[in-house]
C-alpha cells in the first residue's frame, strides 16, 4: 500500500492492496478491480492531470464484504432483497476498519463517495448516473454509510436495465475522494455530442456544485472551443439564477446566485483554454472522444470524471416541425408560428411536457376544432409541429381549415394574425388552398352558422357549469389519497382526469377563438373607419375586464396578504421561515393552522391550479408548492399603504380619450364598434373563467403522472422525480393500462436519449417565433450586437422610465422584485399576474397583442412592449430603461454600472 504522496507506507499493515488503493499510486491494478471510473482517475493523476486525492475500494473488498455477511449465497439462491440488505448489513470490523485507515490516510476531509462498477465507463457503455454518488460526506460513520449505498446501488433497476445483460451483474469497486466545493462546475465534451461539428468541443458550465447541471435544476453557459487553436469560438451567457451548493454537512442544495454575478460568466477565456488543454491531453491519452467532468476552485481545474462518448454524434438534420411526410412544396411554404397558442404551449418544453402535447395534438386537438364550428378538423398529424423543443401551431394548414367557416373564408385573416415580422406577408402564398367548395362549403358555412349561434346562446351557462365542474374536481383530488390506490386503480383515476381534461379542453376553445375573432374585426374596422386615430385605440378602451380570473388571483393574493397582517404571529413566520418551510411552520401552530385552512385552503382552491407554461406538466402548480404565493404575500404585506384596488381601473383618461375618438363616428358605425367591443369583453370574461377549468384539468393529469413517477422511483426506474421530466407520455399511459414491468416499459436507453436531446435542444439559440418553410439553426442569424435601443411590438400604451429586473425564474426570484421596478422576461403566463400589481412596466422577448402580457399589462395600466426578441439578452437588471408603449421601443438610458445601482437596489419610477 502507498500513501497519498506515493510513497511506501507501513502504517497499517492490515491494509492489503487487493483491497484498497491510493489512485495515483503508479502500482499496477487491474481494471477489473478499480471499475472504469476509478481506473481513469488513477490513469489522469499518473498522467500528471489535476485531479481531488482519492483512493478506491476495490472489487476484492466488495466480494469480501458479501462472502463474510453471507449476502454472496443468498444472491445465489435470490431469496434476499439485495440493495435493503446491503445497506441495512453492519459492516465486519477489518473491513470497516480497512476503509477507516485509509479514509484517515487521505487527511480525513470532506469527501465524495462514488460508484466504480465494474463495466462502468468503457466504450460501450458509459453509465452514466445509472450507480450513486453521495456528495460532501464527513465522519466515519458516514463514509462507511455512503459506501454500502454505492456497493447496493449496483442492484438499482436503472443501472439492471441499462446493462446489455441484465444478469450480468459485474462488480462494484467504490471511489472516495475529496470533496471540491467548487465556485463553478460543469461538463466538456471533446466533439460536439449531438451535432457532431469536426474539430469543436462544447463545454457547460454554473455556479457552484455540478450536482446542479447534471440534475437540470440550474442554468448554465455554453461555450464552443477550437480543440486546435483552443479559442473560444461560440460564447452563450444565460442569467444564472440559482446554483447547487453543500448547505450543511451532508446536505446539497440549490441556493440563490449572488445577483452580481447572474449575468456573470461563468468562466474566462483564460479558464476555458486551460480546460481545452487538459481536455485535447485526456483525448489524446485514450485515443477516443471523452465527456469529462470538471470543477473550479480559486481559479484551479481538476478534473473528478472522464468517460468516453459512446453515442455516435449525428448533427440535428431535423429542420422542419412536420411530424409525417408532406410534399416538398408543402414543407418548404408552410407558415409556421408560436404565437398565441393559447398561451399554453410558450417556450421550450421538457420531453414530458412535448410528448403530452403531442397526445393533446392527437386525442384533444381535433374536438377543440369542431368546438368553434367547423365541420371537418381534417388531418390532426398537420395541425401542429415541433422544432427543438417547441411546439409550433401549423398556421397555413390551420387557416386552410378554417375557410370552412364564413368569418375565415379568407385564410389571410387568420395567417396574419400570427405573423411577426420574420414574415414577408404580402409575398406569402400558402401550399394549401381552400379546404371545401361548392356543396360541401355551403354546408361547412351552414353548420358554422348553426354552431356560433348556438354557443352565443349557450355561452355563458356552459361557463357557469364549467366553472362549477372545476371546484367539484379539485375537491375530489385533494380528498384522494393517490398512493393508496393499485396500478390499476391509479390507471382508471387516469383516464377520467385524461376525459375531463379533453372535456375542459373543448369547452374553453370557443371563448378564446370568439374573443381573438371579435378583438380581430374590431382592431380591423378600426383602422378603416378611424385611420391614425384607431391604429391604437384597441389598446386604449377600458373594456370590462377587471374580472378576469388572471387579474382576480393578483387581488385575491393581496387579500390574503391583508389577511397574513391582521395575525402577527403569522406574519412572522411567513416573513422569517424558507418559502419551503411556510406551509409545515404555519401548520404547526393554532394560529396558524387556522389561518391555513380558512384563508390559504380557499385562496388554493379558487388559483391553487395555476403555474408557469400550463401545458408542461413538470411544472408545479400554486398548491403543489406554495413557495411563490408565500413570496408575493411578503412583497404584498411589506406596504401597508399599497392597494390593489387602486391600481385597478385606476385613470380613466385613457377611457375618456377613447370615447371621445368613438363619437367621431357615424352613430350605425359607432354601434358596431360598441356591440363588438362588448361581444369581446364578455367572451373575455368567460374565457378567463373556463380557462381555469382547463388548467385545473392539466393539474389533475400533472397529479398522476407524478404519482407514477414517485413509484417509478420507488422501484428504482427513476433516480429522482426530476427525471418524470424525461418520461414519454405514451409510455404512461401503457404502464397504468396493463402490468408490464416498469423497467420494460420505461427503458433507461429511452430515457437516456430523451435527455441528451433535451439537453441538446437547452443549448440551441431559441428559434423564430414565426417562420415559412425550415428552420436551420446552423444558418441562423445571430443576436444582434450589444446595443441599448430594441424595437418590438407596443402592446400597452404609455411611457416610464425605470430600472428593469431580469425575471427568468419566477418561484425562485419572486421575493426580488421591487415594486416600481420594470418587468423583463422571456413570456409571462397567468402565474406571473401578482407582479404585474407592483411593475413599473413590462418588457418581453416574446409576445402578441392579445399575449397575457399585453392583455394584463393593459388592465394595469401599465406600459408594456413585448416581442422585442433579446430583451433578456441586451438589458441587464439594474439598468435604467425607457419603456415606450406607444412606439413599441426600449432603451438602455443608463447601464447599471454606470448609474452605480447594486442589482438588487430598489428601483422607483
């Protein structure tokens, strides 16, 4: 045995090499007894390449182990749960006592216990997160603790399936080493892993722990290196919001970035080249490409990790978001948008949440369709597309189906609706034409007759009872005790949220299509009969919205707020406990158990089902983690002279200004304009009142799927519930339809791929919101140049000037938003109303005027541009900004470094 420096050592005699070696050591092991992982770290530190001190518990020692406990015969007969009993085994002394000297030899630091199977990290298969690690580990107890859980997880489901064999278990060595408390941490890949660009390595990087990365809770930076000149070629920044650190002794978590450093990167040139360099060393070692991990300390690389690529890079040739086959023409003159799309599918979505709208696509879509009075929905794989993780609304084909119906005879009302300035509009020709003629069109125009007269009628007692299913189904889940039911059980409680859910789904169509139709012909008949003066007059009308449930939630909150202050001990705990730690603190005590049931409970059952992206099903909602609705109630509470009722209808000048325009008119004109202004605020008003039935319906599928996952967990398929991100919704509905094991149904290939690709996609710049034809993203343009003047779409009028705030993760940075200051987002959806109550203004990389940022910011009164591409990219929080609602414009008045404003400085108009 040697020690840590190399050197012959006799300090503990019945240490024996067979079972225990220092990596580094230069004495020659088999690969058979250190594992994959643990040889490549003993060959990297040979080859003079930083890596943290370690040794490794052999496979010898693993063997050892199981003979002297008797686990060896009974993994021969199979009587015994393996993994329970590994960990559940006192370990016999010489053996806790072989790991304990050489724990005490390394120095006794804080270290990381990681798995080294023995098939683990070699050309064929990599392993990868298949076998534990446990991280910031300290004391002999807890190193011995950590090791069985290693030795134990080589019995995982996971790592089972993965393995080619299933029955060939192999062996398990375990690598101790010391712990690096990294300031930044990420991953290098020697060739780009998924597009397969010649001569680039990709590098990801965060803050903090790697924990963080490979789990997908953080954002990270990517940057493109030259492996020949080792120049960073591509450079992509993101605002980093929180990081994954050790917040206690054995504990990791995520914990918030100093604001200072969000838009920070991560790593400099310098950094970067001294990584490609030892990266080009370690390729070149093996002769293959590698996925490395490495870690930051005090400017200092080590490397904890290198494994070879085993998937082939293949470049992302995928261009157009058709799901099947079309004519060429066809592909090539599709108009294709994001836009509008009901406000549910915005932004990149997990494999989850895609492969959910992907069945919404196939079993929802087609009833959505017929439910605004078309006869035929026609081909539903043509509806909607999908482009690196976005959801795309086929708008030629959805247009071609419309001119089924009188008010969309003419597909150009509908296509330029969704167009954004990507699109030369009056050179674009659709590939399809109309969908019916002659007989059949004067049935389709008869039946839609039929239809929209019928829903006028019906219109707003079909809300009510949509409203009134919604509290009856929420009520029914929260009293149902998921885990409690069998696989079959669970499967039929599926299936009737999957037919409530395409219920809701149908129902709310009507009133979005009608309030976007009567909002069209109005904003239309404007600029005929008003000219300059109605070009934005649909923005300046005090349509009666104040009851819109997005707008009721802000004030339902700041009631609840109200509420928190008149109970001093409530409040207490609310402003002083972790946002995490609110919900169990106030349940704790009577004052605040009552406070919960009689003031929280309701508050959750009138919004509890909303959240960010309400499609995506990863995304908790309000009652499944009250972290937010906690964070706004502080904001709320800290003014007791703020009211949202006062922000609310607040100026009526604006209303004046309107009127007046309006009695310009002829009075059979003005009554037009007056009958439709008044059709769109009632279809307005129930939209937003069945709206949330539908959210409450994807809730409801949300809660079974998490309940799978929880038992996928359980069993081993899943390491954590933040792989349920990677599940496909197919597969699901398989498992709660039959009894195939989960492992089969759930294969980690499959589960593998689906994050690669999903990680692939993350790196990506985000693709157009509308686009003809296909998307490349390897001619795309680039973000403009760093500038302080962006142009978008002026969805609020007004003007303020004031500091912005970067908001990229609302759950997280809720509590940092300063009332006054201007709101800076890639989207917002209804979960960020209670901001809109304290903004100064709002600003939006992506947007329409009837997105939930114009719609809300208008209600508030408050200036809003939206559509303006790379708002989030060019401003930084703490910049002083110019919002211009009128002429759609944002400027950069004076940076945050030059006013001298910490990024977490309060802003004020």
């Amino acid at each position: 045995m040697t020690a840590t420096d190399g050197t012959p050592t006799t300090e503990n005699p019945g240490r024996d090499d067979r079972y225990v070696v220092t990596l580094g050591s230069g004495a020659p092991v088999a690969t058979e007894q250190l594992g994959g992982k643990a040889a490549r770290l003993g060959e990297m530190i040979d080859a003079g390449v930083p890596v943290p001190p370690a040794f490794c518990l052999t496979t010898d020692l693993f063997r050892r182990f199981l003979d002297e406990t008797g686990l060896a015969e009974d993994l021969r007969t199979g009587d015994t749960p393996i993994r329970k009993e590994i960990v559940a085994r006192e370990l016999p002394e010489p053996i806790a006592r072989l790991i304990l000297d050489a724990y005490a030899a390394l120095g006794r630091p804080r270290v990381a216990v990681r798995s080294s199977a023995s098939k683990e990290d070699s050309a064929a298969q990599s392993f990868a997160g298949q076998h534990d690690t446990v991280l910031d580990v300290g004391g002999d107890e807890a190193v011995l603790h950590a090791v069985k859980e290693c030795w134990a997880s080589l019995w995982s489901d996971r790592a089972t399936v993965y393995r080619d064999d299933p029955a060939a278990v192999g062996s398990m060595a375990v690598v101790v080493q010391e712990m690096v408390h990294a300031d930044v941490s990420g991953v290098l890949f020697t060739i780009d892993p998924m597009g397969g660009r010649p001569h680039r390595m990709v590098v990801e990087s965060c803050w903090g722990l790697g924990e963080g990365l490979v789990s997908g809770k953080v954002t990270s930076d990517l940057f493109v290196v030259d492996d020949r000149t080792l120049e960073v070629v591509e450079k992509r920044v993101r605002y980093k919001v929180t990081q994954c650190a050790a917040v206690e002794p054995g504990r990791v978590a995520l914990v918030k970035v100093d604001p200072a450093r969000r838009d920070r990167s991560s790593l400099t040139s310098e950094q970067l080249g001294e990584l490609a360099r030892l990266a080009v060393q370690v390729r070149d070692s093996y002769g293959a490409e590698q996925d490395i991990e490495w870690v930051l300390k005090d400017g200092r690389v080590s490397l904890l990790q290198t494994r070879p690529i085993t998937t082939r890079p293949q470049p992302d040739a995928r261009h157009s978001p058709y799901i099947k086959d079309v004519p060429d023409h066809v592909r090539q003159n599709t108009m294709w948008s994001r836009m509008d799309i009901g406000e549910i599918f915005v932004g990149a979505m997990t494999p989850l949440g895609l492969s959910f709208a992907r069945y919404y696509q196939q079993h929802i879509h087609g009833g959505c369709v017929r439910s605004i009075g078309t006869r035929d929905h026609g081909d539903m794989d043509l509806h909607m597309g999908y482009l690196q993780g976005h959801v795309y609304l086929n708008v030629s084909y959805t247009a071609h189906v419309l001119t089924q119906s009188p008010p969309t005879k003419d597909a150009a009302v509908f296509t330029e609706r969704f167009a954004s300035e990507e699109v030369d509009m009056p050179s674009y020709r659709s590939p399809f034409g109309q969908f019916t003629s002659g007989a059949r069109s004067v049935a389709a125009a008869a039946h839609w007759a039929r239809s929209f007269a019928g829903e006028l009628a019906r219109m707003r007692r079909r809300s009510e009872r949509m409203a009134a299913s919604r509290h009856r189904a929420y009520d029914r889940a929260r009293a149902i005790d998921l885990r409690t039911l069998s696989r079959a059980e669970l499967g039929t409680e599926f299936r009737k949220y999957l037919a409530y859910c395409e219920a809701m789904n149908v129902g709310y169509m009507p009133y979005y299509i009608n309030a976007f139709a009567f909002y069209s012909a109005f904003s239309d008949l404007c600029a005929q009969w008003l000219g300059d003066k109605g070009a934005n007059l649909q923005n300046r009308i005090k349509t009666d919205m104040s009851n819109l449930r997005t707008v009721e939630s802000a004030r339902e909150l700041w009631e609840l707020a109200q509420a928190a202050r008149r109970r001093p001990e409530v409040l207490r705990t609310i402003m002083e406990t972790p946002p995490a730690e609110i919900e169990p603190a106030l349940r704790a005590t009577d004052e605040g158990r009552a406070f919960w049931e009689t003031h929280v409970a309701r508050f959750m059952r009138a919004n509890g089902t909303r959240g960010r992206q309400e499609m995506e099903l990863t995304n908790p909602r309000w009652v499944d983690d009250p972290s937010y609705v906690f964070q706004m109630v502080r904001r709320y509470a800290q003014d007791e002279h703020f009211s949202i009722d006062g922000l609310l209808r607040g100026d009526d000048s604006a209303a004046h200004e309107a009127e007046a325009v309006l009695r310009e008119l002829p009075a059979v004109k003005r009554a037009v304009l007056r009958k439709i202004m008044s059709l769109f605020a009632t279809c307005s008003e129930l939209r937003e009142i069945t709206r949330m039935a539908m959210v409450t319906s994807v809730w409801l599928v949300r809660t079974a799927v998490y309940e799978v996952g929880r038992r996928l967990v359980d069993e081993g398929v899943l390491r954590s519930l933040d792989e349920v991100a990677y599940l496909d919704f197919e597969d699901i509905r398989t498992y709660l339809a039959g009894d195939r094991p989960a492992a089969d149904v759930f294969p980690q290939a499959k589960l593998a791929e689906r994050r690669r690709t999903h990680e692939y996609h993350n790196r990506l710049p985000e693709p157009p919101l509308t686009f003809v034809g296909e998307y490349d993203v390897t001619q795309a343009l680039r973000a403009p140049d760093d500038g302080a003047r962006l142009e978008g779409l002026g969805s609020s009028p007004g003007r303020i000037v004031g500091r912005a705030r970067i908001i990229e993760d609302l759950a997280w940075q809720a509590d940092e938003f300063q009332p006054g200051e201007i709101l800076v987002a890639r989207f917002t959806d209804a979960s960020w109303t209670p901001l809109f109550a304290i903004a100064g203004g709002v600003v939006t990389d992506i947007g329409s005027m009837l997105s939930h940022s114009s719609i809300v910011s208008r209600e508030f009164g408050l200036p809003s541009v939206v559509n303006c591409k790379h708002a989030t990219q060019r401003v930084n929080t703490g910049d002083m900004i110019v919002v211009d609602g009128d002429a759609g414009l944002v400027e950069v008045v004076r940076p945050a470094e030059a006013s001298g404003a910490a990024p977490d400085t309060e802003a004020g108009n």
